[in-house]
C-alpha cells in the first residue's frame, strides 16, 4: 500500500487527524522494535510519511521522507521533494505523527519534533507506539511497470504504483485532446502491464474509483476474470498428481521483482498448481512468469516459462489456489519432468532412461524383433548399431525417446520416438516379450500420455506423429487402421501405402537410349505446388506436411542443427525429375547414421511419382543410379509412393509399408479411442 493512499483515505475519513484516531490497534511497537523497522526501511531505500499541521490555519500537509540509519531515539529524515531556501515555511507547521507502512499494516507514530527545514526533519521517538491494520490484502509496490489502458477506443498511458492480486492502482495521463471524461466507470477498460523488455499482463479491468485530478489521474482497478484459458478446452487433460513432500516452485515477480517460493499442490506434464496466502496474493490469471524453478530437491531444478489460468479462493484456509500453465520448457528437462509423473504413477514404466545396453539387446533378440532376415540386412554394420544405440539410450539425445516396461532389469515391453522431420515425430520398435502382451500395451499408453502431456509445449515439435508398418503387421494394421476409421477425417489421421524395395547400384547403362530430355535437378518451390495438387486428389491426407514436403520447409535446416548437437547425422536432399519440362516424380533422399531404425527407413529414398506417363522402368532405375552416384550410396531403401506406379510398370518391389500419419491437434480424439482400445483389452 502507498504512503499517498494511506494519507487519502485516512483523510477521507477524519477531518481532524491525517489518519484515522479510530482503527482498531492490534499491538504495540517497543523503541526497539521501531528502530529495527526504520532501519529496514532505509535499507530497502523506502519513505515513511510525515502529517504536519499549519498552527494558524489547521490545515495539514503530508510529505514523505527516507529515515536515516537509527542508532537511538533520535531520527533524522530526508525530503524526498526538498525546498532548499524555504526553511520558514516549515516553522509556522506543528508535528502530528508519521506513519510507515508494509503495505498491509501500518504503524503510527506520535514523535516529538526537534527540529524542522527544507531539506530534512529531526523528531525523537516515543517509547511507544500503535501498529494497526489497514486493509486485509497487501499491495505491494511496483517500480518501472508501465501501463496502457484501452478505453473507448483511446489509449491511456502510465505507470503501476501498487497492486495485489485482486486490486491494483495505476496513475494515468491524459494528453489533448484526451480527457478522463471518456472514461466510463459502466464499461471495463483493458489494460496492459509491460517491462523495458516484455509484456507481463494483458486483461480487462472494472473501475473501483479513482482522483478527481485532469491531467494525472490516479485509479484502482480490479480485474474482471478469475480464468484466463490458454489453450482450447481438452476432453482428456494431463493427470495431475499430488507428489510427497511438495516440491516448490520459486520465481521473481515481474511486478514486484521479488523472489517468491510457493509450495505445489499438484503437477502435471502440463502444468502445475501452488498456493500463496490470500492476504499476500500477488498472481493474476493471464500473468506470464518467466524463469519459474520447479524445485526437486534444493539443488536440482527444471525451469521452465508458465502462465496463470485460474485461481481459486479458499477462505476457510485463508489461500489462494493459483494454476499454471507450462507454456515454454527445455524439451530435455519436460521429459525429465514426465518421466518423474510416470514413474508416480507406475514404478515399473519408464520414460528414456538410462538402459543396460546387454539387456536391450536381449530383448530385441528374443522378442523376436531382429528376426533373421532382419539381422542378415545388419550384420554387416554391426558395430555401427553398437554404438548408435548406446548414444540413443545412454545419453538423452533431443531426437529420440523410449518407453520401457521393465522389471528387476528386464525389458518386458519397448516403444521408441525418433524425431525425423521438423514437427514430427516417428514411431517405432515396438515390441513385448512372449507372453507379455500387458507390457506391450502399456508402453503403447505411457508414449501417447507423454505426447498428450507435451504436444502443445511449442519445443516439443510435435505437430504430426508417424508411424511405418508393413502391411501384414497385424497389430499395428488393426490399432492404427480402426483409429484413422474412427477419427473418419483424412487431415487428423491418414493412412498411405509404399512399395519397399532395396536399391543396389549398379554402373549406369551406356545403351540407354532415353525418349525425350530427361533431368535432375535441386526440388523448387513450384515442383511442391504441383506434388500437393497430385496428392490432394488421390489422397487428401497428411503425409506432405508431416514429412516436411511443403513450401515453407524447403530450406529448413533447424532438425539437421539438433541432430549435430546430439552427435548424429541427418540430411535431407529434395530432387526434382523432370522430362521435356514436365515434372514426373520428387525424390527426399533421406541420409542418417546406420541404426537408427532396424529397417533403415531413416535411410529411405522417398520417390513421390507426380506423373507416371513415359516413366518407363529403365528411365526409372537409371535416375536411381543417378542419385545413387550423386549421393554416394551403394545399396540404400527406396520407398515409392504411389504404389500403384510400380505395380502399372512391373516394377519389382519387397513390401509394401503403411504410413499413418496423426494431426497433434486431434490428440483428444486419438486419446478417446485408446482408452476404449484399452478398456477392451482390459488393460485399465
């Protein structure tokens, strides 16, 4: 609470003392005890106020002051507004009291003057005084806030002095031909908190009251919602859990620019709740805090940016339950932080942690998942794999996640994220043991509970998940075929088919004998226009913009950056073929270390047949070579989409893989039906 609101509404209410005789005095102040107080106050550099009464004229003036270093009764002050050369001014006044404040209570004091002038005011300290309350809330002093208001379309400019969290008092301007008439007290105004760098608060507000002043007003707001959504309503919200002992959550006020440490109720992957006393809140729904600690012991911290959506009050405990949203998190320390809520929720299920690289070998082996077909396409770059998956699961790479089902150091069910392309992420490895089909389902559910708690945290960079399978994979046929079934709505989940063929280059056909010209050449922008107006009409689903096909990606290179930090490769070449002009077919040639995926699709050649008309089988394989001699590659996956190209061409291919591809923004949906597919099976 300002000194200036104290002297106006104490005022107000006597017409003969500056402050109010009548408040109720809940305990006295020793000498001592005042000492200490005047001494914080001029360590913190804060005034006290001075009431001062005119002998002839009984009128009273209240001027507010910095207490010097107190050492015994005796007090010195200095003018804050000095009036160097008015010193007689100041004999003609008598002394009533000062009064100093914490901006919740106040302690009044009947001092003896000693003496008085211009630049400062001496006064000897009784041995007692009153401390009473002023108002139950606290306000609590901002400095360098700025503030705009937005009424009847005009535009106010000013500063915050002091606020709480259901009350605030601001100092406006108005500048011709502005008037504070324009003001309506009926209408909420909307008003806007800003540092130097950033802005803190964006919210309407209904006036309390305000000065009668014209140039420089001063008004007390209240803000008009105790709700602020950040996002769109969620059928399926992130589980909340309550974590034993409560961690804390410390932060500065970008108002006050205080340190505050609140105690967590509950958490989430998506956000969190804590609790401040309500005679001291100071968080306001629509509030951004920036470099909030999430503390998990006191020297390990996640930290992350949050923003307040709700508060609720709780008078019988005299709190104030205040929830957060995460809008901005590390993605390293977001997983860190989920894991942690699975490992509350289930013991025996993890989230990229730290894996004995024999057990998962293991694993991989008896599943299974390396059958011997599987393991002849490996085996000559065993090594290789070696060391991938011990970066992959040792050292929390950015790129990649797993989900793990584990008991006594036994993998008993796998599932694995790889972030191939700018927004998506890729499903793979997916795998239980033998009787074990429990395990399988649960890791299936602990990655779409992470996804579900971290696809609307921009950084996660999950606006698609895709998932490769071959087509007489009867699990992920019947999840994912039901699913893009149920959604009915190829731009939340499509289904895309690929003919599978391994590529071996081979010296390029000198008897050749090509119709027409032929080229190959760098992808350009038109080359994707027309690839999305050819997929739009035989498809319409979302595997361009998932893979990064699109306009606005073509010079990306922010993924290929993240997997250089983390000490792997990922490269993608967009070529163009092109006869007498006319483009025929868009290659992605895809280039990442071995082992990254068993099958090697990180690897794949993506062929995207625009035009099949005189795209003959020999044209076909001779630009294969042709990459394949730009490139470098010797024997490399080639994925053709549509698949119906190879079949019209008796083109010869191995298998055909299934590419799902799930919108983010239809999680709810998505999430809907796993409960159900996990009701059926009786797992929850």
């Amino acid at each position: 609470m300002g000194l200036e609101t104290i002297a106006i509404e104490a005022q107000s209410a006597s017409k003969v003392h500056p402050f109010p005789l009548t408040l109720q005095r809940d305990q006295r102040v020793s000498l001592s005890r005042l000492i200490n107080k005047l001494n914080l106050l001029n360590f913190r550099d804060e005034p006290i106020l001075f009431n001062l009464k005119h002998r002839q004229h009984d009128h009273t003036i209240s001027m507010q002051a910095h207490p010097q270093p107190c050492m015994d009764a005796e007090l010195e002050c200095c003018w804050l507004e000095q009036e160097e050369g008015n010193d007689q001014r100041f004999q003609a006044y008598d002394l009533t009291n000062f009064i100093m404040t914490d901006g919740q209570s106040l302690i009044e004091v009947e001092a003896s003057l000693i003496s008085i002038n211009g630049r400062q005011v001496t006064v000897r300290l009784p041995e007692e005084s009153h401390e009473a309350h002023a108002r139950t809330i606290k306000r609590f002093p901002c400095p360098g806030i700025k503030v705009n208001v937005v009424a009847n379309s005009s535009i106010y400019q000013g500063q915050l002095i002091d606020f709480n969290a259901f009350y605030m008092r601001v100092v406006l301007q108005a500048n011709p031909p502005q008037t504070f008439d324009w003001i309506s007290g009926n209408i909420p105004m909307n008003l806007t908190l800003a540092d130097d760098s950033k802005i803190i608060y964006v919210g309407d507000c209904s006036i309390v009251r305000h000065t009668n002043s014209r140039s420089n007003r001063e008004y007390v707001l209240k803000p008009t919602r105790n709700q602020f959504p950040r996002y769109r309503a969620r059928e399926y919200r992130s589980d909340r859990r309550e974590l034993l002992p409560n961690l804390n959550a410390a932060f500065t006020h970008p108002l006050t620019k205080k340190t505050m440490s609140l105690k967590m109720v509950n958490l989430s992957g998506s956000g969190f709740a804590i609790i401040e006393p309500i005679d001291e809140a100071t968080l306001l729904p629509g509030m951004i805090l920036e470099n909030v600690g999430i503390y998990l012991t006191s020297r390990s911290k996640l930290v992350c940016t949050a923003q307040v959506i709700h508060r609720t009050e709780l008078p019988e405990k005299e709190l104030v339950k205040v929830g957060l949203a995460l809008l901005d998190i590390d993605p390293i320390e977001h997983m860190e932080l989920v894991s942690l809520l699975q490992q509350a929720k289930d013991p025996d299920t993890y989230v990229s942690n730290h894996v004995d690289i024999d057990a998962l070998w293991d694993f991989f082996f008896e599943t299974g998942f390396i059958y011997p077909q599987k393991y002849a396409s490996l085996v000559g770059n065993k090594a290789e794999f070696k060391e991938t998956y011990a970066k992959l699961y040792t050292q929390q790479p950015k790129i990649a996640r797993h989900f793990i089902h584990m008991e006594h150091n036994r993998i008993l069910g796998h599932f694995a994220m790889l972030r191939l392309y700018e927004k998506t992420w890729c499903l793979h490895h997916h795998a239980a043991l033998s009787g074990y089909r429990k395990s399988g389902l649960l890791v299936l559910e602990r990655l779409s509970d992470f996804i579900n708690d971290t696809h609307l945290i921009d950084s996660s960079n999950t606006h698609y998940t895709a998932g490769f399978y071959r087509s007489n994979n009867k699990f992920p046929v019947k999840f994912f075929g039901n699913m893009t079934r149920y959604l009915n709505n190829p731009k939340a989940s499509s289904i895309d088919e690929f003919a599978y063929f391994i590529f071996e280059a081979v010296p390029t056909d000198d008897n050749w004998d090509p119709e027409g010209r032929w080229e190959l050449t760098a992808t350009r922008k038109g080359d994707l226009e027309d690839l999305r107006g050819y997929y739009e009409k035989v498809s319409g689903g979302l595997l361009l913009d998932a893979l990064d096909l699109t306009t606005e990606k073509l010079s990306y290179r922010n993924l290929s950056n993240e997997y250089a930090k983390s000490g792997f490769k990922r490269e993608v070449h967009h070529i163009s073929i092109r006869k007498n002009g006319i483009l025929k077919a868009v290659l992605a040639v895809n280039c990442t270390d071995v082992g990254l995926n068993f099958s090697e699709l990180n690897n794949a050649t993506h062929v995207f047949v625009v035009d099949g008309t005189g795209f003959k089988t020999q044209d076909f394989k001779f630009m294969l070579s042709l990459v394949a001699l730009k490139f470098n590659l010797n024997k490399f996956p080639v994925m053709v989409f549509q698949k119906e190209f190879m079949e019209r061409n008796n083109i010869p291919f191995e298998k055909t893989y299934c590419c799902n591809i799930l919108s983010s923004h239809h999680w709810d949906d998505y999430m809907r039906y796993l409960r159900n597919f996990m009701k059926r099976a009786k797992i929850r």
